[in-house]
C-alpha cells in the first residue's frame, strides 16, 4: 500500500489544512488555516484488480 500525499489548498497551496469532516454527497471538506479558504475533495474510486 502506498501512502497517501499531504492535503494541499487549492488557493495558496498550504499544507496547513484541517478536515471538517464530509457533507451530504460524502466529500471531504477541509478548511485552511492560511488564507482561511474552505474546499471540498471527492474521494477516489478504489481499483480493485
């Protein structure tokens, strides 16, 4: 298993983000704690194979 990348914000590309959770649809929100921007991220399909 590999392991999974830092969550980075999409506005100035901050690591310092925190996870709010998920919404309605099953995204993951986040929060950064830089320029205070709030983003959402799909989960990825797993492969199986």
């Amino acid at each position: 298993m590999g392991k999974k990348g830092a969550t980075r914000c999409p506005g100035c590309n901050s690591t310092h983000v925190e996870y709010q959770g998920q919404d309605e649809a099953g995204n993951q929100k986040w929060h950064c704690r830089e320029c205070d921007h709030r983003f959402t991220y799909r989960p990825a399909d797993v492969k199986k194979g």
